[in-house]
C-alpha cells in the first residue's frame, strides 16, 4: 500500500487540499485541531480523501474538525503498520 | 417608500479592473481577442473578452480560492472593490440589514469540469468535496455573504441574463422592506469545452476569427455575439441611510420592469422589451421624453438586433435618443453583462459622457448610436436594456440624483 506521509507531506497537502498554509510545527501541536487551523468539514473531507487515494489510508478512516493533526500522524503511522 | 441609491461600483471585465474600466470603455478600446482560456479550442469560437491577468492571488483569500470556482473569484473582488468605493464598512450596517443578490447564468462551469474529468478518469473517489458548493449559481451569493457577515436578504437569480438586470430590482425591493444596504450584481467565467459546448447549441455565439470584425451588432456583418467573462457588483442603499453616513449617491435606482417572450422569438423581443422598458419607466415616474441615452442588448443576430431597433422605435417614436453597446469592446459576459451596463450607466451619469460602441460603423437601423469616441452629454436619465438568450426582457431606469 502507500507510504506514511512525513509531517512536512502532510502540511503540502492540507494546504493543497484546504488552501489553509499550515506548518509541520502546528502539526505536531497536540492541541491545535483542524478547526483552530481554519479547516471545515468539506476540506478535511478532501485531506482524508486524498491521502485514501494516494497514501493507502483504510477508507474507513474518518476524522472530524475537532481532531488534531497529531491525531491524524498518528492514524498514519499505524494505518502503514498493519 | 425609500429611494435606492448607488453608492459604490466594482468592476473586473476585458475592459479593465477597478478605476481601469472607465476610461476604456469611455475611450472605446477594444479588449477582444483570442480565447486562450483552454487548449486546444477546437471549437467554431475563437473570439472572447478574457479578463486578463486577474489571477486569486491577492484577491481571494487561498482558503476560499480553493473552493470556488472563478466566476465567485470575479464576484468577491469585484465586491472588495464596489465596498471600497462605497467607503463602506459592512459591520457599520446594522445586523440583518445588509443582504446580497447575485445573478448566476453558467454556474462554476470551470470547476465543475475539472471534477468532472476526475469523474470519469479516475473515479468518484477522485472528485473533491467542494464541488459540491463551488458549481453550484447561488455559490457567489453564499460567499459573499460568509466572507462580509451579511446576514439580511441573500439569493441569487438564475434568470437567463436579463436576471442581470432584475437583481437591481431585488436590491431595490428589499431595501424598501428594510434593508439598509445590498450588493447587487453578477459576474461569469463561461470559458471551458463543458461550458462551451452548451452555449454552441444557442446557435448566437460569433464564429468570426477577428477581434475586429466578430461583434458587430445593428450591421450586415452581424453573425453573433463574441462572449465575455467578468462582471459587476454594485453596492446599492437606502438612500437616508447613505446620507446619514455622508456616501454620495452616484445613480438613483429609479425604475424596472421585466417581460418574457419566448425562447428564440427574438422577434416577439420587439414588444416584449418594449413593454418592460414602458414599466421601467412608468415605475420610475419618468416620460420615455426624458430618457437621455439608452444602453443597448445587442445581441448581434440581425431577428434580435431588429426586434431592439422596433423596440426603441416604439417608444420613442422619431425622437433620436443616444444609443450604446460598450460591450462590443469586451464581449458579451452573459449574466455579468448587464450589470457591467448598469455600472457603465452609473459612471456615465458621473462623467457626464456617453461611451461608444467600439468598432460598429454603418448601423443598419435608424438609430442614433454613439460610435467612435465618447459623446459628451448631461445624463440625467438613462435606460439599460438586457435580454436573455431564452426569451427574457427586462429594462432599468437609472437617475442622476436630485442635488439638493
């Protein structure tokens, strides 16, 4: 399956995907959520969806705007594990 | 019964953005050229009014560039720029007050192909979720009021592109239901195959490979319109409200009436507009004697062109009225098309000029059309005419305010 992208991936792609220019740093923020990051349902939707498509993230995987990026690394890493 | 009043105009068109607009229409230059929106372009329409060298960056926020498609990038800069005119802060209104209404023709056409070709390309795990929102008429509308917190009336027309004109009529109506102040306009970005191919089956649309000669309405070379994309919004008030916060009232929204006649009996158009240009006139207390100029349809198919000439022959008899379509410069920007005449109006009441019709020479019809350069003129009066390609007439009277 896909390769686990690294927190700097990551951050290009929510900023690809939402237009919202985050940091690997505020990814690592254990308290920052997507929603304080100014990302809505539509464009964590088109995140998840993209790193299901090009990642081979389980599609099962799902996340709302209260969740933190740190949440989703870590949903990542173990997705790449098993 | 409250006066309704332009105060703030914004404008992205071929012609030119912001400040830049006026003094080329008023000049008469001419922004058509080749479609290089999409390639290869192998289809029969070479000829269109590019906004060029308007890209989000700078004028959209990236969160919202993402996920709209161009024609609401057009509409929120054009509303930056109409606030900014205005001098107006929208958390001055008073909550509830201050509403929004767009007219919409194409949709997010250009957004919506590119998910569509993901759609069939690759599958519906490959379409983002914005499409969803960015396709969607009412998308610039719902924008527009997110991005300014306008919480009163919001709606978007999809009227064919007379409803260009009719958004003024809303403006008007709901500022005389007690909103304070509306943005009001419309704006296009119609330039993709997808889009393209619908407007082909209009069968109006100019097949004429040179920017010169493309668009010439009201001659014996008329064989279509050349399309446009870009657009107008217009911040329009109570006119107390405008006063009590020391904003010039530019243009009062006098009068407007709208009739329906048929898709493709263009010559039925000659009463219809005729008809609502008589209600227009008749809601603005105003005598056809008084109208100074009148923009002009101008559609360029020589049954639509005709039905106009009839028209405004019927409600002027042999009086010459000054006539113009600024839009044989830059094309014909569908929904966005009228609203950009309203603020073509608006800026030709202020400079006292009537714009010309850029490249028409040898009119066919008896009418007095400004051609050439701009004609000087005190407009205290004028009538902007606009229908849409599926049988929509309607007419705007706009009105040099009173100065006490």
């Amino acid at each position: 399956m896909g390769t686990t992208p690294s927190p700097a991936e990551l951050a290009g792609l929510i900023s690809r995907c939402t237009g919202v220019a985050v940091t690997d740093r505020q990814l690592a923020d254990p308290t920052t959520t997507f929603s304080d990051l100014g990302i809505d349902s539509l464009g964590l939707m088109g995140v998840l969806a993209e790193l299901k498509r090009s990642h081979g993230v389980h599609r099962d995987v799902e996340m709302n705007t209260e969740h933190t990026p740190r949440e989703l690394l870590a949903v990542l890493g173990q997705e790449v594990a098993r | 019964m409250s006066t309704a009043v332009v105060t703030g105009v914004g404008v992205i068109a071929p012609s030119g953005i912001g400040a830049d607009f006026w003094p080329a229409v008023r000049d008469g230059r001419r922004a058509l050229g080749r479609l290089g929106r999409y390639q290869p372009n192998p289809y029969p329409v070479v000829v269109a009014g590019e906004v060029t060298g308007f890209e989000p960056e700078g004028r959209v926020d990236p969160r919202i560039a993402v996920q709209t498609d161009r024609f609401t990038h057009f509409a929120l800069a054009a509303t930056d720029l109409a606030l900014h005119d205005a001098a107006l802060d929208p958390a001055a209104v008073p909550d509830y007050r201050f509403g929004v209404v767009t007219a919409s023709y194409s949709g997010g056409v250009e957004f919506g192909q590119r998910e569509i070709q993901a759609l069939w390309r690759s599958g519906p795990e490959h379409v983002g979720p914005y499409q969803s929102i960015a396709w969607f008429y009412a998308a610039s509308s719902g924008q527009l009021s997110i991005k300014h917190g306008l919480r009163g009336p919001s709606t978007v027309l999809v009227a064919d592109e007379a409803g260009g004109l009719d958004v003024f009529a809303t403006a008007r109506d709901e500022l005389a239901r007690g909103a304070r102040a509306m943005l009001a306009g419309g704006a296009e970005a119609p330039f993709c195959p997808y889009s393209m191919c619908g407007q082909l089956g209009i069968g109006l649309l100019s097949a004429g490979e040179d920017p010169d000669t493309a668009y010439l309405p009201y001659t014996a070379e008329a064989a279509g319109f050349a399309p446009g994309e870009g657009g107008a919004v217009l911040v329009v008030e109570d006119a107390d409200a405008a006063a009590a916060r020391g904003a010039p009232a530019r243009a009062v929204v006098a009068g407007h009436g709208a009739t329906f006649t048929g898709i493709g009996r263009f010559p039925d158009s000659a009463e219809g507009l005729a008809r609502a240009a008589r209600q227009a006139l008749a809601d603005a207390g105003c005598r056809p004697e008084e109208v100074d100029v009148v923009f002009l349809d101008a559609i360029a198919d020589p049954r639509a062109d005709q039905a106009e000439a009839q028209a405004l022959r019927s409600l002027f008899g042999d009086r010459a009225v000054p006539v113009t379509a600024p839009k044989t410069g830059y094309g014909r920007c569908y929904a966005g098309a009228a609203p950009l005449d309203v603020a073509t109006a608006v800026l030709a009441i202020e400079h006292g000029a009537v714009p010309p019709t850029p490249g028409v020479t040898g009119c066919r019809f008896d009418l007095d059309l400004v051609t050439g350069a701009a004609r000087p003129l005190d407009v205290r009066t004028a009538l902007v005419l606009a229908r849409g390609l599926h049988g929509s007439n309607s007419a705007l009277v706009l009105r040099r305010p009173e100065t006490s």
